[in-house]
C-alpha cells in the first residue's frame, strides 16, 4: 500500500490525526528499564503497543537512536511495528539532505533498512537532492517548510523579488513540481498557526506533519483550525515528550496512553468546529 493510502485508512481506522514521536532519552527511562542493553527498545515498543490506538503515525527520531549506537533497534522496532501494528504508517524523522548517490543511501537506509512508510527531508540542495527518494513510488517524502523552532525564521522567512517567503516557495515547489508521484508531505510547526494557514491555502489536500504541541507549546485548536483540510483530516500533529515522559513511576504506560487518549480527543474536538 502505498503510504498517502495507509495514512488515510489510518485516519479513518483510528478517527485521529495524533501522531506519537518516538525520542527515547535513556535518562528519563523508568527505573525498571534502566541500565538493560534493549532499553531503547523495550522502551519504544512498550510506548508503540499503549498509544497505537490513539494515533494515526508513529514517528522515530533516529537521532536518539544513532547517539546511542542503537541503529539495530531501531531497526528491529521498525520490523516490530510493521508484524504487530501494520497498519500504523512509521514516518523516520531523519531531515535528510543532500545529493547523487549519498542520498541514494540514505534513500536505501529510510526504506530498506528501516523499512519506513515515509521520511523526512531537507529541500536546501534543491530537487536533485529529493530526487533519490522519489524512486521509491511508493513511500512519503515530506519535505521541511515550516518548521517549529523559533530560528526557522532566519531563513524561512527570507522573500523573493515578488515578497514570496522561501516557507511559501518551498511549499508551491513541493505542490506543483516536486510531488511526482503524489506521495509527498509538508512539515510545519504547530507554533506558527497563520502560516500552516497559508502553506494549507497553497498545497490543497497534501498532508502536512505538524510538530510543536505538547512540549513545544504549541496551541491545538488553532492548529487544527489552520491545518485541516477540506474532509477535516490532512494532518499528523505530533506529540513526543508529553506522551512518552506523562509519567515516570510504574505505571508510565498506562500515564502515556492516557495522555496519547487526551491528545487524540482534544485535536477531534476541533476538527468539526
């Protein structure tokens, strides 16, 4: 199935647009998981199992994975989801970026090795660096545009002759020329609501992955209200730490499926207003 296809039966299967971040800092783990060599592991999965009825992605940083020499569980968690929950779409946050056979391999490591639905990207070296991910027909590649922090500005906001900021080119970039095989996506910050408003009012029904609430601040409703599209769907807004970390005694499992259920109910209490 191709991954604009999964995500939409996620969508409707789930009746959420919640996306669960997986950022495993082993320093906040539970006492129980401390000090075991599968921790990151056990961790993830155990977080995977709990929010997968709340969520319609899953999201792993593989920096948290990589600093820790932990490739190979990342690995064997991304083989876990696909045999456990196969219907939930594993997005590898990776914001990769650069040209020819490089990213051929980092193409390869998204898609073979990790077995991703879909990756994120960096569109600074223009199209030819997309271009390596785009031959996999089939997976999402969803290209940086807007993003969360508060120095995306710095660049982001930099505009052309016409006074067009490059967030806005790189979204009419994506929608109109690079999107070859119809698979691609946007990120954009839940931070900045009025430009997830414009990026929106640019690409029609493109999905968009939108990080920032939780930790980051940023506010729901007017996500939602700028993000959605026309069927009220159209969105990953990801949450990672305040689901991951809800709690930190022996009951940190049930504290994050509570507060994945939480978030879920709180975007769908929007997503009709």
């Amino acid at each position: 199935m191709i991954f604009t296809q999964k995500l939409e039966c996620a969508w409707s299967s789930s009746g959420s647009l919640l996306t669960v971040g997986l950022d495993p800092d082993t320093k906040r783990f539970p006492a129980e998981l401390q000090g075991r060599p599968d921790a990151i592991f056990e961790f993830c999965r155990s977080i995977v199992d709990v929010t997968a009825p709340y969520a319609c992605a899953v999201k792993p940083q593989i920096a948290y994975f990589s600093a820790h020499r932990a490739e190979d569980q990342l690995e064997e968690l991304c083989a876990y989801i696909l045999a456990h929950h196969p219907d939930l779409p594993v997005i590898l946050d990776a914001k990769r970026g650069d040209i020819g056979s490089t990213a051929e391999q980092y193409a390869r490591e998204a898609f073979e090795r990790y077995q991703a639905d879909a990756v994120t990207v960096n569109p600074y070296m223009g199209f030819d660096s997309l271009q390596p991910y785009l031959e996999w027909k089939s997976k999402g590649v969803i290209v940086l545009c807007r993003t969360s922090n508060a120095g995306g500005s710095d660049l982001q906001f930099l505009e052309d002759a016409e006074g067009t900021p490059l967030y806005l080119k790189v979204a009419s970039l994506v929608a109109e020329r690079w999107n070859t095989n119809g698979q691609c996506g946007l990120v954009v910050g839940a931070t900045f609501p009025d430009e997830i408003a414009k990026v929106r009012a640019r690409v029609g029904s493109m999905p968009l992955l939108i990080p920032g609430i939780g930790a980051q601040g940023g506010d729901i409703s007017a996500t939602v209200r700028a993000g959605r599209d026309a069927g009220g769907n159209g969105m990953m807004i990801n949450s990672s730490r305040a689901i991951l970390y809800a709690g930190s005694g022996d009951d940190w499992r049930e504290a994050a499926a509570l507060a994945a259920r939480a978030t879920r109910d709180a975007i769908n209490a929007e997503r009709g207003g």
